[in-house]
C-alpha cells in the first residue's frame, strides 16, 4: 500500500520510480488531477511496483519519505511473527526494524481528538 497526501510526497514517489514519462505528465501534478486519472495513475503505479518485492518497494518509499506499508497474507504475516524461524527474536523487534517503530500486526487503532497535520 502507498499513499501519497500531498504533492510533495508525490514528488518523492515519483523519484523513487525513476521519474517516468507518466508520472512527470501535468495530469498527475496535483492531487487534483490525479485523483481526475486515478484509474490510469493506479494501472501505472501497479505495473511498476510488480518490478519489486513488496518488503523492497515498502523500504524505498519510507527511505524517500512516501507512506507505504506492504500488503500481507495471513502466510506472510505468520513468517514475520516467527521471522521464518524458531523465533529467536521477538516480533515486535522484527517488525520495528523492517518497517519502522510505528508497525503493528493487527487490528490495533486509536481514536484521538487530534486534527489531522498536512504534510
């Protein structure tokens, strides 16, 4: 999963790409027009983020600074609970250091009376 919020973290994602013709198109400048060409813009992004794993792709968008996480089977989750192992380290370590201090496996959410900050 990525999600971009505003234009800059466009920008860094579009680097992260390589800066392909698609992407650099005035169509997709704004969150404005991209959400006009979204079904386009999703066809694009996919048939590029399918040249990488998803722990790959995870790892150069939170380098860049886009927000992405990878999308998990309940397989995939079960081999980073154990960490493909006899689970010689814990978990939550495991998860920290792939994605990041804020990971969780679950359901887990908060609600808070906090607004939203931009980017």
């Amino acid at each position: 999963m990525i999600a971009c919020h505003c234009d800059e973290e466009w920008e860094r994602l579009v680097e992260v790409m390589g800066a392909p013709s698609w992407a650099v198109s005035s169509k997709f400048a704004t969150v404005v027009g991209r959400l006009q060409h979204q079904k386009e813009l999703d066809e694009q992004i996919e048939a590029w983020s399918q040249t990488l794993s998803k722990y790959e792709l995870t790892e150069r968008c939170q380098a860049a600074g886009v927000r992405a996480l990878p999308v998990q089977s309940a397989e995939d989750r079960v081999e980073d609970w154990t960490g493909g192992s006899n689970g010689s380290t814990s978990s939550s370590d495991r998860a920290a250091d792939r994605y990041g201090a804020a990971a969780t496996f679950g359901g887990d959410f908060s609600v808070s009376d906090r607004a939203h900050e931009p980017c």
